[in-house]
C-alpha cells in the first residue's frame, strides 16, 4: 500500500491508492483502515478514511458512468419487475 498521511487531502488519497490499488480492492482498504481506526478509537483516523472511502466510492462510480456502462439499479425495482400479475 502507498504510504498516506492523515495531512494528504481524502482526494488525493483516493486517487493514489485507486490507482496503485484498483478501485474495488482501495476501497476495501479504505474500509479496512476506516475499521482499525473504530477499534483504536480514533476519531481523526476514522473520520479520514471515512471520507477516502467516500471518494474511492465516487470516482468508482464517475468511472462507470464515463465507461458506459450501467450504474446498478435499485432493489426495489428489480423486485418489482419480478411481480407476476394475476387475472
């Protein structure tokens, strides 16, 4: 992992590690970190990554949308067009 500090701007920090990372496996980092962070109790540490996590998640998705392909439908849509309708 590339080294981070808690000084680097979350943007920054999220562009790093997706790009030595990927965006799946830096944002799994980023959640990881964010959870040792709750376990030590630190709040700077947890706020952090919270927001690094934010950003991987954003770029991810302004990724996909800049790809072309599809953002992933609601739960409540795929059920209901699922329903069967009875006469």
């Amino acid at each position: 992992m590339p080294v981070i500090s808690l000084g680097m701007e979350t943007r920054k920090a999220a562009q790093l590690l997706v790009q030595t990372l990927g965006a799946q496996k830096a944002l799994r980092e980023a959640l990881d970190e964010k959870q040792s962070a709750r376990r030590a109790r630190n709040r700077r540490r947890f706020t952090f990554w919270t927001a690094v996590a934010a950003e991987i998640a954003a770029l991810d998705l302004t990724q996909r949308n800049a790809d072309g392909r599809a953002t992933p439908a609601p739960a409540t849509a795929a059920i209901s067009a699922n329903r069967v309708r009875v006469a």
